[in-house]
C-alpha cells in the first residue's frame, strides 16, 4: 500500500481501507485526524531532508495546496507554503 501524503484525503480512502490498522481506530474522525498527522509529518520531513533542492518541496507544497477544498479543514490548508519552502 503506498499512501500518498501529498494527495486529498477522498483519493487515499480505498488504500487505507485496505489496511487492517485503519478499522483499528474507532470512527471516520480520528482516522481523518491520523492521515492529516501522517501528512504534516511527512511535510515536515521533506522539508527537513530537501535542503539545496528547493524547487521539489514547492512544487509539492503547491500540489498540496491545491489538493485543498475551500472552506474545509483539510491536511493541505494547515500547512502554510512557506513552512514548505526549503532552505536554500
């Protein structure tokens, strides 16, 4: 199963589904709340492993950022762009 943190929680829902940990939490809310987790983590990591290739970490913030549905709260929006940005 390959997850993708960079993608809407709608795509990933079959994948997870077929993995026996996702019926290990008890409701749809704190499943949505662990992928969220998951996919600030993962952000946060490739920021911290993308130093001198900066131009990967904003083509994948933007492709986050536009993942987002306005309005809701969904992993996209809680991650500001320029928390994304590499150092470079």
């Amino acid at each position: 199963m390959q997850v993708t943190p960079f993608s809407r929680w709608e795509r990933e829902v079959p994948k997870l589904e077929a993995d026996p940990r996702y019926k290990l939490l008890p409701n749809l809310k704190e499943r949505r709340a662990a992928f969220d987790d998951f996919c600030k983590n993962v952000a946060a990591e490739q920021v911290r492993c993308c130093c001198g290739a900066g131009a990967v970490c904003e083509v994948q913030a933007r492709a986050l950022r536009a993942g987002a549905v306005p309005g809701s709260m969904t992993h996209a929006s809680m991650v500001p762009l320029q928390e994304l940005r590499c150092c470079s």
